[in-house]
C-alpha cells in the first residue's frame, strides 16, 4: 500500500489573499463526491496532496495556489 500512495504524492500549497477561502477534496472513481472542506482566512497557508482518495481540490475564493506546473490566481 505505501508504494501506491507515494505514486499519486503530488502536493499543492494554497494561500488564502482573503478570508472564507473555501478548499474541498474530491474523491476518485465512479463517483465523484466531495470528502473533506477547509476554509482559511487572509494569509493562512495550506498544504494538500492528492492522494488515492483525492483526485481534485477545488478552491473557491482568492487565493494564490502554488503548484508544482507553477503559481495560479484563484477568485476575482
């Protein structure tokens, strides 16, 4: 099991440029469902990786995602 987790280890930072950004992870498969939600405020950091469970984040609200492709605006 721990090879295949490592397979899927990419890791995005978001930074939250306001408060109530809102970062949720959904699941893979059949069914897309969304498994856990996060809300940050202006400046708080946080560091998500997409794993076997987790085949998107999605992040609503301004924000700077740091990727390893590089750096994206998220919000208005």
């Amino acid at each position: 099991m721990e090879s295949n987790y490592m397979v899927n280890s990419d890791y995005v930072v978001v930074k939250a440029l306001d408060n109530g950004v809102n970062i949720s992870g959904l699941t893979r498969g059949k069914d897309t469902k969304f498994h856990h939600t996060e809300k940050l405020d202006r400046g708080e950091v946080m560091i998500a990786q997409f794993t076997e469970q987790t085949s998107a984040i999605k992040i609503k609200g301004r924000a700077r995602v740091y990727t390893a492709h590089g750096i994206i605006e998220a919000g208005d």
